[in-house]
C-alpha cells in the first residue's frame, strides 16, 4: 500500500522474492519492483522532479566477476555474459516495444529507502522511457517512470482500473516525520504495519501536504480511523 513504512525483510515477504538487485522486470498486467535511494550515499543517482510524479531513475551494475572486477568501469551492458538481458535490458527493450506501439507501459512498485533498513512505498510509476547518455566516461541507463494515474492504494496490483489521482506525501516530508514520531504509531507506540498518514483526506478538501498533517499510523489505528470517518 502507498506510504506504507516496511523494514527491509517485510518488503521482500510482502513481494515474495530477494529484492537484493533492486530492479525487477515483470511483464504487465503483473508489476515490477523498483528501489530507489536519494541519499548521500545512494550507490545509484536516483531522483525525482520537483512534484515528484516523474522518477529518473539509474540503470545498475553488473555484478562483480574475475574478468569484471570494478563494473563501474564499464558501460552498463544489456545482455549478461550468459547471453541473457540484464534487468536494464529488460526495461530497455520493453521500452523499445512501447515505443513501437506493441506493448503497453511497464508498471512497477517503487519503495524509497528512507534510512538503513526502513523504505516506504511510494506507489506504482509507469516506465515510460530510457536514456543511455556518457556519465564519467561510461554509458549508464536512465529510466523515466511516471506516476501512475490510478489509484495505487488499490491491494490489486495486477488490475489497476481506478482512475483516481493520488496525491504524493514527498519524501522530505516523510523524513521529517519519521524523525518527529521516533518510527512509532503516534497512538499505540507500534513499530510494525506503519504507514504515513495524511490527515485530512483530500477527498474531504483536506489542506496542502504539511508535516502538521502528516502523521505514522499503525494498522490497528489506521483501520479505526477509517470506520470513524465512514
Ligand atoms: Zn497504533
């Protein structure tokens, strides 16, 4: 679910696989998975625009082999020794396809690191383009995903049929309040099944995105707060 706060090991659960490539292709209706990280240390230069609906994000490194030992030397290839597409191949080419009218956009869940073991999910992007410019020397893949305009909060991922927009807590607000409620339910001091919660729903003419409006919420309290509300 968006804005849903996870520890590393209940992201990979609730995906059902390793997620230690931090790229995976799926073919749609299915998603893909994408993580993402613009902190200081971040191995990959991810970002996102200003509204922060487009994400610009950093095709990955090969893994390191004897005859490969610093990947980041090298351009960034779309097949592997094996003769198999890298996972930036695989984006690459089903972007080739949506270019040539064949196929339609790729949709991926993206989770956002937020600090060493905690991500957050920020919903489905669609992949919508690549880049394979010169950076320091070497090819490196730039992908374009949009946000999706369709309800992300909906729990089924393979068939996304509402058309509501959602709106984007960002991320430095996240950050803010993560910090502000210690990683805990404001209500219950829960550290598990946390979510960013927005306040005032938007529905309700809820006010612009302000840390003052934005609290964690466990599930327990998430759920309450939705029966009150209905
Ligand atoms: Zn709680």
């Amino acid at each position: 679910m968006k804005d849903e706060i996870l520890t590393y090991l209940e992201m990979c659960s609730r995906q059902g696989m390793s997620l230690q490539r931090g790229m995976c292709f799926r073919e749609p209706p299915a998603h893909g998975i994408v993580l993402m990280s613009r902190r200081p240390n971040a191995p990959y230069a991810d970002d996102l625009s200003l509204d922060e609906q487009v994400l610009f994000y950093e095709g990955h490194d090969i893994g390191r082999t004897r005859s490969t030992p610093n990947p980041k030397t090298i351009d960034q290839p779309r097949i592997n020794a094996n003769g198999r597409p890298t996972e930036n191949g695989k984006f690459a080419s089903w972007v080739d396809a949506l270019k040539a009218g064949r196929v339609s956009p790729a949709i991926f869940r993206v989770y956002e690191k937020m600090r060493p073991g905690i991500w957050t999910d920020r919903g489905l992007y669609l992949l919508k383009d690549y880049d394979y410019p010169l950076v320091n020397d070497r090819r490196v893949f730039k992908f374009r995903l949009e946000q999706a305009p369709f309800d992300s909060s909906d729990r089924n991922e393979s068939a996304p049929t509402d058309l509501k927009f959602s709106r984007q807590i960002p991320s430095s607000i996240k950050q803010h309040v993560y910090k502000r409620d210690k990683g805990k339910c404001v209500m219950c001091g829960a550290t598990d099944h946390l979510h960013f919660d927005h306040d005032f729903p938007f529905a309700k003419g809820g006010a612009s995105i302000l840390p003052e409006n934005v609290r964690i919420l466990c599930a327990r309290h998430n759920l309450s707060k939705s029966a009150n509300i209905e």
